[in-house]
C-alpha cells in the first residue's frame, strides 16, 4: 500500500535519480515554535518580535532566538506576536515581507515594504489585458484548463485502486467539462465550470483516502466544519502566500488577476497561478498526510464554536513542515531538474516574457 501515498509525476523518476533534498531545514526550536526554510520563516508560538541590532529577535517565556535579517526574506506568523515601534521600519529598510495569519489559519493580512520591482510598463499591459475581454478570457481559460488537466492526472493515479470504477466516471466528467471549457465566451461561466470540476474531485476523496477520521461530506469554508476541510483551507492559503512572495519579487503586478476578478481584492494573480498548482502540491500534500497516518483528526484539530474547526499548533507544524519538503522536493522538468518552488518562479517568468515578448503562455501541466 506504501506505493499509493507516493506524489504522481516523481514516481517515474524517484528510482533512477535517488533525489536528495537540497534546502536546509531548522526545526528543533521548541520544535513546534519556529521553523525556518531557507530564508522564509513560520512562526507558530506566541512571542514578542523586535530590532536587535541588525537583527531581529523572537523571544517568549521559553526562549529567545536571533533571526539574521541578511538571511530572511519572508515571516509568516501563525500566532499572537507583539512588535516594537521599530520594528516595521526596520522591515521596510530590509525589504522584509510579512505574512499574518490568525490562530485558526487564516490569512488576515501582510506587510509588503514599499518600492518592489514591479514594472510600470508590465503593469499597463496586465491592466490592457484585463480589461480586454478576449485575452482576459484566454488567460482565465489556459488557468483553468490547466487545473482541470492536474485534478485529473491526480484522479488517473488512483485509478488503479478503483474497483467501483467512480473516479473513471469522474476523469470522463471532467474531460467533458473542459472541451466546454474551450469553447466557453465569458468568464463567469468557465468560473462555473471550474466549481463543477472541484465539485466532481472532492466527491472523489473518500476513494482516495484510507483513514475513516477524513470523510469528505461537503466543502465548507469560512469557517471549515471537518478537520479535512480545515487541512485543505490552510493549505490553500499557505500556497496563495507562497506564490504571493514569489510575484512581489518579481515585475508583474499581484493586483491583476484574470481568471480571479480583480476589482475587489488587493491580489488576485496569485490565485490564478495557484489554480495550477493546488492540485499537485496542496492536494497531494493532504493525500500523504492522511494516508500515511501522519496527522490525527483528534490530535492535531481543535473545534469552536460555529461548528468550526481548525489545526491546531501541532498540526499547523506537522502541515508546513511537508509543505515545505514539497517546495524543495525536485522532478524532471523539460530539460532539467527543477523543485516546485522553481515551477512557481517558471509560471512567473512565462507570464512576464508573454507580456514582455508576446510569447505565447502555456502553464505548468504535469502528466502521469
């Protein structure tokens, strides 16, 4: 059974390459306080953040700990954190991101210093773009067919275990969908699309896992009402802020989005590209997660009020530890080897040439 729990598009290529994971992982602090990847760290205990000399310093009851600021590139905070008054300056003249999450998951807000690179004649052409409706839709088309394309090679894997032969009926459903997908004139209604698709994955998960605890009945969100939905809301939002980062380094502006309607959010492009990628990192992370036992429906949740329910620290810990293992983890991709970090800094730099060169977009789609 051990074979079922390995990620899709590695398999073919784990054996012969015996890849070993390059990024350099710091989680022994308190264990469940702090973890650091490289230069991106999530801090998950209460604590106190403040200027150290050219430093910074996390300190609780517990511990302190100095966090180089030369070496951070981003926080994520998952926790109740105090600041100095000096501390956003400091960020600023430092260029360092921060993340905000409440203590059940949810993205509350981030501190992006002024004067990121973004280009202000990239931004003219995303604007153009956005508000012409034929390439809008092109752009919202290749986004969702390419989600679609990676639900479904995730559904073919777990064929092979099918004997009720549903998630068969389901690749079918959702081939379907997506030739109307191609033909389809606005963009609301490939929004639409989209949801039937999602809605024909989830249906399919009680096919995949195997562990009784994560049952999938309904997708609930704000507030999730199962641990299963809590996993798949927080890993969601890891990976919006993941790619978030991503765009903020780069030319394009996060604020235009094309398949994610742009004028009511302050991002939007960022949901787009993890359109692409929610199937193959967050999705497959849940799936090893559960069907390997290494999270506890009882353990690692806490429920509220509401019928709400979300992963507490230890689960948190548990999630961002294999989250970040994925990021790392390295494929075969074209012509080289590449970590999926490297795909999501690959989707940047194709949208940026197109709106650079005109070369044509063609997203990330993995294959069996």
């Amino acid at each position: 059974m051990a074979s079922r729990q390995e990620t899709m598009s590695e398999q073919q290529n784990e054996n012969n390459l015996e890849r070993r994971n390059t990024k350099t992982y710091l989680h022994d602090w308190e264990s469940s306080s702090l973890q650091k990847i490289d230069g991106e760290y999530h801090l998950i205990a209460d604590g106190i953040l403040t200027r150290k000399d050219y430093n910074l310093l996390f300190e609780n009851p517990e511990k302190k700990m100095h966090l180089p600021v030369e070496s951070t590139e981003c926080l994520n905070l998952h926790s109740n954190i105090a600041f100095s008054s000096s501390f956003f300056s400091f960020a600023a003249k430092n260029n360092l991101k921060i993340n905000m999450f409440s203590k059940y998951g949810e993205y509350e807000g981030a501190f992006v210093p002024a004067g990121l690179p973004a280009s202000s004649s990239l931004v003219m052409k995303q604007a153009l773009a956005y508000n012409d409706t034929s390439e809008r839709l092109m752009f919202a088309r290749q986004f969702a067919l390419a989600a679609a394309h990676n639900i479904r090679e995730n559904l073919k894997y777990y064929t092979r275990y099918d004997s009720g032969g549903r998630l068969s009926n389901a690749i079918e459903e959702i081939a379907a969908i997506m030739h109307m997908e191609k033909t389809i004139v606005s963009v609301s209604e490939l929004m639409l699309l989209e949801g039937r698709i999602r809605g024909i994955y989830y249906m399919c998960l009680n096919d995949i896992f195997m562990n009784d605890d994560f049952l999938f009945v309904k997708r609930t969100k704000r507030p999730p009402e199962d641990p299963l939905n809590a996993l798949i809301s927080f890993g969601n939002v890891v990976l919006y802020r993941r790619i978030a980062k991503e765009l903020y380094k780069s030319r394009l502006d996060i604020r235009f989005g094309f398949l994610h309607a742009t004028n009511r959010r302050h991002e939007s492009l960022n949901l787009d590209i993890a359109e692409i990628f929610r199937p193959v990192i967050v999705d497959r992370i849940i799936f090893t997660l559960i069907n390997k036992h290494m999270i506890s429906a009882k353990m690692n949740f806490e429920k509220l009020e509401g019928n709400a329910v979300y992963l507490n620290s230890e689960g948190k810990r548990i999630f961002i530890t294999e989250f970040d293992k994925k990021m790392a983890q390295r494929l075969k991709y074209k012509s080289g080897i590449v970590s999926y970090e490297g795909l999501i800094r690959a989707e940047i730099q194709k949208l940026t040439r197109y709106f650079d060169t005109g070369e044509p977009y063609k997203p990330y789609k993995y294959f069996l």
